[in-house]
C-alpha cells in the first residue's frame, strides 16, 4: 500500500451540527426505548418485509437490538473517520488532493452514521405503536425512502471525490 497523507481534516460548522444532531438522535433513540420499554406488550413486530409489513415477531426484549446496533455503528464509524488515510479511493491519494479527499470521505461517513440513527430510530418509533395494534407496518414508502437517503449522498459523494480540485 502506497504511503499516504496521515492529516485530519477539520471540521466545519456544518460538520459540528451534523456530529451534534448525530449524537442527539442516538439519545433520542435510547430514550424513546426507555419511556415505552414497559408499555411493550411482549411479543412485538422484530422484522418488516420491503411494503413496510410486520412478517415476524419476537419477545419485547428485541427491541433493545436497534439502539444498540445504532450505537455500535455510530461509535464505529466515528472511530473509524478518525483515519481517512486508510479509507478506499476512487482516485490515487496525493500530497495535493489528500485534505480534499479525506474531507469528502469523513463527511460522507458523517453523513451515514447519522442517517442510519434515524432510520433505525424510526423503526423503533413506528413498531411501538405496531406492537399495540395501533398502527400497521412502516408504510410502503419507508424501504424506497430508506434507500433513497442512503445511496443518493453516496453516488453525490463519490462523484465529488472524482472532481478535480
């Protein structure tokens, strides 16, 4: 492996508020679980199919699996955008186009981390009231939309890491 640039890009304002909105929706995942862990009846909806369907069900304790995957990823990648030198790139990795190019990558991992909190946080906020027969699935729009906010910013992203500076 070539020997590349070990800088760290600085954040901006806009990557603070996106690390701190981050890590707000992380507590607010946890702390959705908290308040309405007990309300739970204990079997619940643990896995919907691409229309947004409940198709299994489990024990309430399933539940904690979502804001623990959640942080485990968050914390995760927020260790792993501490190294942008190691992540894989489309162009060759240079003196001149390394600020650029790790910029890029550690906001577009910012980027995922966040989004990924909020879509499991959703799940965990549409299958508390799907457990008490309340409300039916995620909807239809939820698996086009999830994969819409996932795979959009990473096509934009990737086509910035080939723009020249």
């Amino acid at each position: 492996m070539e020997e590349r640039p070990q800088i760290q890009p600085e954040l901006t304002l806009g990557d603070k508020i996106l690390e701190l909105i981050g890590y707000l929706s992380l507590f607010a995942l946890w702390y959705l679980i908290a308040i309405n862990y007990n309300k739970l009846p204990e079997t619940i909806p643990v896995h919907y199919d691409a229309a947004g369907k409940a198709d299994h069900f489990g024990g309430k304790e399933t539940i904690l699996a979502l804001p623990l995957l959640a942080t485990i990823l968050f914390i995760g990648m927020t260790i792993l955008n501490r190294f942008p030198h190691i992540f894989n790139y489309s162009v060759k990795i240079t003196a001149e186009n390394a600020f650029r190019q790790y910029t890029n990558a550690c906001r577009l991992i910012r980027y995922l981390k966040f989004i990924i909190v909020v879509i499991l946080a959703v799940i965990t906020f549409k299958t508390i009231p799907n457990s008490a027969g309340t409300s039916d699935g995620l909807g239809k729009w939820f698996f086009p939309l999830t994969l819409g906010f996932i795979f959009i910013p990473v096509i934009y992203y990737v086509a910035q890491g080939f723009r020249k500076a």
